[in-house]
C-alpha cells in the first residue's frame, strides 16, 4: 500500500512558493511527513518534513536529478516516519532515525 498521496489533491502544482520556486511535485505522508520538488530560477529543491521533527532540503542543478533523488529519499523517509511514529521524541532510536536521513542526504 502506498502512504503517500498528492497534498492538497493537486492543487498545489504549479504553484510558487514564498521562495519564489515553482511547485512540480508535492505529495504527504499519512503519518505526517511532506515531500516537495519546487522549480527555481537558478536551482531546484527537494524539501521534506516530518511535522514538528525534521525539516530538510537539498540543492540541484536540475529537475532530473532531483527528480531521481526525490524517488529514493522518499522511500528512505518512508522508514524514518516509522521509526518517529512508533517512539517518543524522547527515544534515541528516533533522532538516530532522523540524523541518518540528514546524513546520507546532505
């Protein structure tokens, strides 16, 4: 089963953003987390969040790259929601979780 599904129904795509990048692909997790591709005038992000315990983005200089990366660091925080989800923010196993997902993606 897939937990991730279009935020806003869609609706954000094509959007800009307050940073003035164009939203192409921007999806939520069930369990809270957030993905976004967002089209700038010099670079392309990809951000993710996980509400309230980690919010990361990365650099590219095009949208193919990031399209790749976005597609693998999906499926890598896909385990750091489980891992958050089932523990407090207070366990070790979470931050652990949370500080291998910012390491491997710098």
């Amino acid at each position: 089963m897939n937990s991730w599904f279009p935020y806003n129904n869609g609706r954000s795509i094509g959007i800009r953003s307050a940073e003035g990048g164009r939203i192409v692909r921007d999806e939520e997790h069930l369990l809270g987390a957030r993905m976004t591709i967002k089209q700038g005038y010099k670079y392309v992000t990809v951000s993710c969040s996980i509400a309230g315990k980690i919010d990361h983005t990365r650099f590219f200089n095009g949208i193919t790259a990031a399209k790749r990366e976005y597609l693998i660091m999906q499926k890598e925080l896909n385990k750091v929601i489980m891992v958050v989800s089932s523990s407090k923010m207070t366990d070790i196993k979470a931050w652990e979780a949370i500080s291998d997902f910012v390491s491997r993606f710098p």
